[in-house]
C-alpha cells in the first residue's frame, strides 16, 4: 500500500490555523493552510491513507466523502510542495 | 507600559496582577504598540493573545503584529535549521554541545515554540573544545566577525565566538557572560547534567532546567541596560517550574554571582511584578554589587570599562596575558587598536 511519509522539516504554528514549514534542505519555508496543516500533522504518527482519513475524522464532523476528498487534496498539496514523499 | 508587562507576565502565575485581558489599550498605546513588542521581542506572544481574544487591538494594529509574526518565524525556522547543521557538525568531532538560548527555549520553556523567536543560533562548548569547534566550523565555510585577539584567547577568556554562515549569526560560547562575572563562572559546571529538546526529529542537548535559569538571569543582567522584556518573561517561566534552589544558590556562591541574581530579580519584579519564588527573591543588590554591575550599564561603549574590570577579576598569573591581547591584538597597529577593540567588546 502507498505511504505518505513527511520529509525532515522544522515547522512553526502561525495564527489562524496555518503552519510554516521549513525543510532542513532549503530556504524557503512554505506556509499550509486550510487542511493541510491537520493532514501534516496526522502524518507524524501515521502514514497510510486509510489511516490518515480516520484519524481526520475523528477531528471533523463532515462526511467520510467530504474528509477522504479533503485530506487527498491536502496530500496532493504537500507532495508538489516537497514536504511529502508517497513510496509505493 | 502596562500591556508588555501582562503580555510578558502570560502563563505565569500571577493572579495579584492585572491581566492582559482587562488592560484597556487606548489609540496611543495601539499605535505605539508594534515597534514595543518588536523591541521587547513580544510579537510571538501577542500574537497568540490576538488570537484568543486576550489582546483587544485596532485591526490594523493585529493584522501588523501577524504579519510581523509570520516574518519573525519564517527567520527563526531558517536559524532553528542552521542550529541543526551545527550541532551535527560538532557532534561528528565529537565536540560536546549544549544549545543555549532561544531554540532550546523556545522548545522546552515556552507554551508554544510560536510564542519566542530568536535571531541566532547559540552553543555553549568546554572551553578547551573551542579551537577545534571554530575550526570546524570554518572548515564548513563559517566565517568568524573578529580575528582571535591573541593565540589561546578564545579558550582563556573570551565570552564567545562570533561566526557567520549562510547570512546566519552562530555564537560560540565558552561562558555564559562578558567581563569580570564570565570570567568567574566555572563553565564545566554546565557539562554535568543535561536537558534535551527535540527537533525535525533530532534530540539536541541543552543545559538543564536550573543552569537555563541562572543563564537567564546572567543574560537578562548583564547583557544590555534595558533587556528585552521576553529576556525576563525566560526567567519568570524557568522560575516557576521545576528547578534546584540550592544547586543555583551554591552555583551562585562558586562564581561570585551575587550581583548578577540581585539585578536579574530586580529586573523581573520592576517589569513584571511578584512572579518569582520568595526564595529567589532573597537576591537583592548591595551597594557594592551595584558597583560591581556598574561596568555593564555604562552608557555607549562599555569596552574599556570591563576590560578593566575583567583585568581586576583575574588572578595574577594570567593578568599579563589578557592585557597583552586586549591592549596590543595580534595584526593591529597603534592607529586602528581602538577601534578593532571597540568593535571586539562583545568577545571579552
């Protein structure tokens, strides 16, 4: 099963519900929002898709459809920003 | 003003003092209010307060404070990386490190590392590891700001190294303070015990809690005549948890600190009020530990002042060696000597 798993990054909470990222090979930190910041941080314990969707339901209350199309997206955003790896 | 001191004050338990929330913040202070916190190194913490509702500001006052919030992380998540690279540096010559300061703080002392910025990275190695550490690092392309005084300087009696790579400013340290009460502080003391924090994943070392508050205090006292308000937010949070009165009172005794506690508690009560443990609060200042602290609150170039001083606090044996690197650096002339001095002050 594919994994999602986050590259070495140094990271800080910015007000509303974003996050700054930095990763330990660049200079640029790249800021998440929206859901992305929940999805990078659920992957600091797990990594593959059935589990990442679970744990972001239990934070939400929308519909497994609404969460699994969410955290795709987000997903999708860390992976074209290098924050994420996906490995077969 | 009234609303840094409640700012600085959150998370510490302070229920007879004013809370941020119930400050009124008229059109003088919202507009003097960025460049106080930016000053005080407050942007952090007001950040957050904007956010829970516990700093009521102008819109255009907060929208400035997280976008200034926003810009400080950004630099601090750049430096927090170099101290990364640093640290595994030094760890492969298998140098001894503590991260001082900032990133440890902000990562072990602060409520969140979002509330504390900090603008260098800082590391504190034995004295005798000094050389190599510089060597290391230049040889990683760092490059230090001031040439050595004199061959064994550095390892004898500077405060610290100051280096620079990639636009980011590393601080070398050997002792926690310029002048007289840096060179009387035992810095191997700071080797015995040890905290961590971790970071990107990585576990660094760090001093442990109670060296971190006598740090504070040595920083917040003798760094600059007006510290910066989080400077002494470090001590009131590092106070109020977990750490060893008597281990800080027989370190105190062992380096002559007494003035040095006396104006760091002196600080924290004038600026943010009853936080301290009664039995920190035992450190008051003598008239002869103001005259001891006077070489560091001189106005303008405190140089020549604590180089005389530092001269004093020697034993006679090395005297002539200091005042051989201070008085005639290696590659001056008489013309340029004072101004090289002047500029290599904060190495002393």
């Amino acid at each position: 099963m594919t994994t999602y798993v986050r590259v070495p990054a140094v990271e800080r909470a910015l007000v509303g519900e974003r996050v700054l990222v930095l990763r330990l090979d660049q200079d640029t930190p790249i800021e998440l929002a929206g859901s992305a910041p929940t999805v990078w941080s659920v992957l600091e314990d797990v990594s593959e898709l059935p589990e990442i969707i679970q744990v972001v339901a239990s934070i939400y209350t929308d519909t497994p459809e609404v969460i699994a199309a969410g955290v795709e997206e987000a997903l999708r955003h860390l992976i074209d920003a290098n924050l994420v790896v996906e490995q077969p | 003003m009234t609303v840094l001191g409640a700012l600085a004050r959150m998370d510490v338990d302070s229920s007879e003092l004013p809370e941020l929330r119930d400050i009124e913040i008229n059109d003088a202070v919202d507009g003097a209010l960025l460049a106080l916190l930016i000053q005080h190194r407050l942007i952090g913490l007001a950040a957050r307060a904007i956010e829970t509702g516990e700093l009521n500001v102008s819109n255009e006052t907060a929208e400035a404070i997280v976008d200034r919030h926003d810009m400080d992380m950004a630099a601090t998540l750049r430096i927090e990386v170099m101290m990364l690279r640093v640290a595994e540096l030094l760890e492969t010559e298998s140098i001894r490190l503590r991260v001082l300061k900032g990133s440890a703080l902000a990562h072990t002392v602060a409520t969140t590392p979002s509330d504390r910025s900090f603008r260098d990275v800082d590391v504190l190695v034995r004295s005798s590891d000094i050389d190599q550490t510089v060597a290391v690092l230049e040889a990683a392309g760092a490059s230090r700001l001031q040439p050595e005084l004199r061959p064994g300087f550095d390892r004898r009696f500077a405060k610290s190294v100051t280096m620079r790579l990639a636009d980011v400013e590393i601080d070398v340290h050997r002792t926690l303070a310029p002048g007289p009460f840096g060179l009387t502080i035992f810095p191997d003391d700071l080797f015995l015990l040890a905290g961590t924090f971790a970071v990107a994943g990585r576990t660094l070392p760090t001093l442990d809690r109670t060296d971190h508050l006598l740090h504070a205090c040595y920083h917040a006292a003798l760094g600059s005549q007006t510290p910066a308000m989080t400077n002494l937010r470090d001590i009131a949070l590092l106070a109020a948890g977990d750490v060893d009165l008597d281990r800080i009172n027989d370190a105190v005794e062992r380096w002559e600190g007494q003035a040095v506690m006396g104006r760091a508690v002196e600080l924290v009560r004038e600026s943010l009020g009853d936080v301290l443990p009664p039995a920190l609060c035992l450190y008051t200042l003598s008239s002869e530990d103001r005259s001891s602290l006077a070489p560091y609150l001189r106005d303008g170039d405190r140089f020549p002042a604590l180089a005389g001083a530092s001269l004093r606090a020697l034993p006679a044996s090395s005297r002539a060696a200091y005042a051989l690197a201070v008085g005639l650096p290696v590659g001056t002339n008489p013309v340029d000597r004072v101004k090289v001095l002047s500029r290599r002050y904060k190495n002393l």
